[in-house]
C-alpha cells in the first residue's frame, strides 16, 4: 500500500539457514565490483593504477615525482632509478591485460607475477612497449600480485597512469 517499514524493523536472527531463496537471483545481480572489500581502484573489469601507485627502486639517488605541467605524469627525477607499481588481483578474478600509459611509447615495461611470501622478483609474464597491451592469465591467490616495472629513459618521460584487465576466474 506504499507504506515503508521502519528501520530496523525486520529482525534476520529469525531466518532460518536455507530460508532464503537465492536460486532467483540472477548471475548478473551481484557483481565483484559490489563486493565488500574490493579495493576503490575497481572500475567494471578494470583496476585503475594511479599515478601515485608508482614508486622508485633503490637503484638511483631521488625517486619519483608528479609533473603538473601540460605533460603531466610521474617522471623518474634520477634515471638511474626504475619506476615500480604493484596491483592487487581481487579475489576470484583473474589479470587478463595489463597496459601502461606514457607520453613515450619507445621505452618497454615488463609484468611479474610475485607473492607476499616469497623472495625475488618472480615469474615473468611478458613485456610491451609503453601504450600497449601485454597479454597475461593470472589467478588471485590469497598471496600473488602483479608487479610492474618500468625502465625509462629521461626525466621528461611521463606515465600518466595504467590498466589491468581483470575477468572472473
């Protein structure tokens, strides 16, 4: 009759295991992307990598910085240094893509797939010039990620920012 129930006022300590009928809930109704806990960089089957997910090894002497100027982006202040990014493969998903996005497309970037719980870099998925897509199949694990390394050049090099694919597993 329109009228709304008030807060609160549907007690669930009454339902009984199983009472709930979840055989007509659509696949399509409850997605990853609403799941509690997915991280805020999930955008449909995208995981945005900010300019701020980059960070600089320990190979050269100052790290990384936000050029604000018309050519914006991060740019490497010592080239000695390479440009790093990790990502996260939400549980159940699997990584399908991974795409770079810079004002240069004639310097590489190279994919690993690394653990929490383990040494070295890890196995490598591939590598593709900046600007392009590298193909990859990696299932979340409760202990994976993906790491992403650049080499660049110049400090006039900029990475605006970058994609991974992600698809149900």
């Amino acid at each position: 009759n329109g009228d709304k129930i008030a807060d609160d006022a549907i007690d669930s300590e009454h339902y009984t295991n199983g009472s709930i009928d979840t055989v007509h809930i659509a696949d399509d109704q409850v997605t990853f992307a609403k799941a509690s806990g997915v991280s805020p960089n999930v955008f449909g089957s995208t995981i945005k990598i900010l300019p701020s997910d980059f960070i600089a090894n320990d190979e050269g002497s100052i790290g990384v910085a936000f050029d604000d100027d018309g050519n914006s982006g991060m740019v490497l202040e010592d080239t000695a240094s390479e440009m790093w990014a990790f990502v996260s493969i939400p549980e159940g998903m699997t990584a399908t893509t991974v795409n770079i996005f810079s004002n240069n497309t004639a310097r590489q970037f190279y994919v690993y797939e690394m653990d929490i719980n383990a040494n070295g870099i890890g196995s490598s998925l591939g590598n593709d010039a900046l600007n392009s897509a590298v193909t990859i199949d990696v299932d979340s694990t409760a202990t994976n990620f993906l790491a992403i390394k650049l080499d660049l050049s110049a400090t006039n090099q900029r990475i605006r920012g970058g994609l991974v694919t992600i698809a149900p597993q």
